[in-house]
C-alpha cells in the first residue's frame, strides 16, 4: 500500500511516454521531401544563409548554469536535516562543495566563463 502512488506514477508516466510516441507515428511525416524538410520561417522564404561559425557562449552559459543549479537539489535534503545528522554527513558534504568549488577554479582559469 505504501508504494501505491509510485506505481500509479509510473504506470501514468508509461501511458503518457507511449501516447505520445504513438501520436508521432500517427501523424509524423510519412512521405518527406525537399520542401518538407526545409526549415520553415513565419511561412517567409529565409533570409540569409546561416552562418558557417556558431557561437556556443549561450550553450556553456547555460550548461554551467545547470550544472551549479543542480548542487542545489543535493544540498537542500541535507540542509533541512542539519541539525539530526552525523559528523560523516558533514564531511561528504564539505566534500561535495570542496569539489565544486574547484570545478569552478578550474572553469575561471579556462575562461569558460568570459562572455566575448
């Protein structure tokens, strides 16, 4: 009975994942061809040509952004039980910081971090 709501959660996220999997065979392209596979812009032919360089400052911005974000998600559980635990969960978590204090020592020293 305790693990009545995981199942349900499962089995819903296994009809939705197959729902949509079968809405795409259903009604994905089934004959593609040169107009179909055009990128398609407001209904207006494009522009320009893209360009052959791309910058990803955008890309590693937001990949470190995740990145620090989700220490977050490892360090509330263990903020909210501060006081209830151990000297070892203390160390695993100044271990924890430690690490990502140097991930970002090493990301300054890179210069992933400068937007030119």
């Amino acid at each position: 009975m305790e693990f009545l709501a995981i199942i349900l959660t499962a089995i819903f996220a296994f009809i939705i994942s197959a729902g949509m999997i079968l809405a795409s065979v259903l009604f994905g392209p089934k004959k593609p061809n040169k107009i179909k596979g055009e990128p398609f812009e407001c209904g207006m032919p494009m522009a320009e040509q893209p360009k052959k360089y791309l910058n990803i400052n955008f890309y590693t911005t937001a990949i470190l952004f995740i990145v620090f974000d989700i220490e977050i998600v490892f360090l509330y559980p263990w903020a909210i039980e501060f006081k209830n635990l151990n000297l070892a969960a203390y160390y695993s978590v100044f271990v924890f910081i430690g690490v990502l204090f140097l991930a970002l020592i090493y990301l300054i020293k890179r210069e992933a971090l400068k937007w030119d």
